[in-house]
C-alpha cells in the first residue's frame, strides 16, 4: 500500500466515522478525536498559552461535534476541525480581553493609563507573532504541495499530525528503518523547499 493511498483510507475512516455520528452513535466520534487531537493542540500551542491548550482543544470537539450536522464534505475532516479550533481560539482572547476590560474599569484614572498603554504594546506583540505564524503556515503549506505525495504522506504523519514513527511505519506498511530514512529524505526536501520560498514571500511583500 502506498503512502498517499493510507492517508486517503484515514480520510475515509474518518468520514465514514462521522457518517455513523449523525446516525446517532455518539461513540463513533471518539474516532475522529483519536484522529486529529494532537493536531488540533499543535495548532492551537501556536495561538494560546500552554496551560490553555487542553482545555481549549476540548472546546474544539465539543463544537465540532454540535456543528456536525452541517458538514458538508467539501473540505477534509482535519481541515474543517483545524478551522474550528481557530474560531475557538478567537473566542478564548475575546473572553480574556472582556474580562481584562471589567478590571480596568475598577482602577484609577493614572493606573488605567499605565495599564492600556501595556496593554496596546502587548496587542501589537502578540499581533505580530499570529502574523508570523500564519506566514510560516502558509510557506509550508505551499511547499507540502511541492513535495511528492510519498514525501508530503511521511511529513504528514510524522511532523503534522505528529505521530510516534512506529505508527507511521505501520501506517505506511514499512519498517521502522525505513520510514526513519523516508522521514529524513523528506525532512531534507522540505527544508530546501522552504528555503527557495523565503525569498518568494519576501519579494511578493
């Protein structure tokens, strides 16, 4: 079986685990959580502090699962959640900031003073660093489309949705040897890739 074929059949025992959700059994979902959990916390380490992280990653399957009815299938099952999880984490600092906003009203005048401008600096700290993040995503996702698909299914396993290399290899129907190696050579490529984007990103500014 090739690599790109097993993530295909993931897909597919994906899909075919929310079927059965909107068929009324529940405990099919824990398919996809089991599927995209370490996925959705990578994603959202990058956006939220880490003691947030679980919790906000919960908060993630919770919707998914309540807005499953709406799915559609036009975008992968990993896709979807990774969107979700995004909203989610919108969500988390409109809360924070609100109940920063009450505090703020308790203080005097010079101290709110102090406390805003902090604030503003923080905001534009934290503003670029989703900037970067969300460039340094987009490279890469423009350069997993330049791999190929044998390359991009390792690098997917292994690096996105991080799984044991174990797993990988029993997924990729290889030995362990052999998908250290394929990891490496595909590690190797993406790094060259990412490399010759650089340049593009900084030209395209």
């Amino acid at each position: 079986m090739s690599e790109t074929q097993d993530l295909t059949e993931n897909e597919s025992v994906v899909r075919e685990a929310v079927g059965r959700v909107l068929d009324g059994d529940v405990e099919a979902f824990g398919v996809i959580v089991a599927a995209y959990q370490r996925l959705i916390a990578a994603d959202l380490a990058g956006r939220l502090p880490s003691q947030d992280v679980q919790e906000v990653a919960q908060d993630t399957f919770v919707r998914a699962y309540r807005a499953l009815p709406g799915y559609r299938g036009e975008a992968p099952v990993r896709v979807w959640l990774l969107r979700i999880a995004r909203h989610a984490a919108m969500d988390y600092w409109r809360r924070h900031y609100r109940r920063r906003e009450r505090l703020f009203t308790d203080l005097d005048e010079p101290e709110q003073v102090r406390m805003e401008s902090s604030r503003q600096q923080r905001l534009a700290e934290q503003q670029s660093d989703r900037d970067a993040q969300e460039a340094a995503r987009e490279r890469l996702e423009a350069a997993l489309t330049r791999l190929s698909p044998d390359d991009r299914a390792v690098i997917t396993l292994v690096e996105l949705e991080d799984r044991p290399m174990a797993e990988a290899a029993k997924r990729l129907g290889c030995g362990l040897s052999a998908v250290k190696v394929r990891a490496f050579r595909a590690r190797r490529r993406l790094r060259v890739i990412l490399e010759q984007l650089q340049p593009e990103q900084k030209e395209n500014t």
